[in-house]
C-alpha cells in the first residue's frame, strides 16, 4: 500500500497495535519521504490512469486506489500494480502477505525484507504468510513487470498469465 494519502478517511476495522506499527513503518519510512518528493507529479498520474480505457490495467489502479482514498506515487506504481495483478489488499497484513509472495517470486529489496520480517509480530498469521511465500515461489516471475509495459493492457489477461500455478 504505498500509494496512499494519509489523510485518508478509509472505512476500514481499527487496527491493532501491531498492524499500526506496521503501518506506521510504511507511512514514515517509505509513503511520507515518497510523497515530499513527488509531490507535484501525484495528480498529474492519478490523471493519466483515470484517462486509461476501462479493464485496461491502467484504468484499474485507477479504480482500486479511488476505492482506498489513495494517490498514485510516481515512481512506485509497480507496487500498486503487484497488489492489482496478485490480488492482495492494501491492510498491512495483506501487505506483509504480499510481501512473502514477492519474497518467494524473488524479491530481496530491503523494502521487501522489511516488510516480511514485520511478519513475525503476527504469530497466528505465520502459516498465510508462509503460504503466500510458497505461493510467490512456484509462480512465473513478476518482478520485472512494470505499469509503463502493461498500462494499456487488459487486467484479467494478465492476472491470468501471473496467477497460474
């Protein structure tokens, strides 16, 4: 979830003290320095995705982040791509969830690591957690996909191509 304005007014359970750690770790370390920085180029895209014909994957980060509250950070669109292609919602254990596939896809950025080691303040959550890693593991890679690539792109087709066992 990295693409978020933190002054969201999101309809969603309260968290508890752990998943606010982790989300204050992703809202601090990473959403707010990323924010700052590109700052005057986060409407411009939300605009460009929204112009996207519908179905497209575009059009649909378009719609999934309209749905969260969020904007679009430039530069880190990929991540947003990875929970529209995946399928994994925006909580932070979604995210963490999210992070063990891409940890088993490949992935070892300190961003990534991060995040999956927050894993271990969610003990009863081990075994999803392990599941999405083993998941991420036999899937074809996404790790090079990229929304310059796949704007234009019809979203079912490639949620087919990378969620196939």
């Amino acid at each position: 979830m990295i693409s978020i304005n933190v002054a969201q007014n999101q309809k969603l359970p309260p968290l508890n003290i752990r998943e606010n750690f982790v989300e204050g770790l992703k809202i601090w370390l990473v959403i707010k320095p990323l924010q700052f920085l590109f700052k005057n180029e986060m409407e411009k895209h939300m605009v460009e995705l929204q112009s996207c014909k519908e179905g497209t994957v575009g059009y649909d980060i378009y719609r999934m982040l309209k749905k969260y509250h969020l904007k679009v950070i430039p530069k880190f669109e990929n991540h947003d791509l990875k929970h529209l292609i995946l399928g994994y919602g925006m909580s932070p254990l979604e995210e963490i969830r999210m992070q063990m596939y891409l940890l088993g896809n490949g992935n070892y950025s300190i961003y990534c690591l991060l995040f999956a080691l927050s894993g271990i303040l969610f003990p009863k959550q081990w075994r999803s957690f392990y599941l999405a890693f083993k998941k991420g593991k036999n899937r074809v890679s996404i790790l090079n996909l990229t929304i310059s690539d796949c704007i234009h792109m019809q979203t079912e087709k490639l949620k087919t191509t990378y969620n196939k066992d």
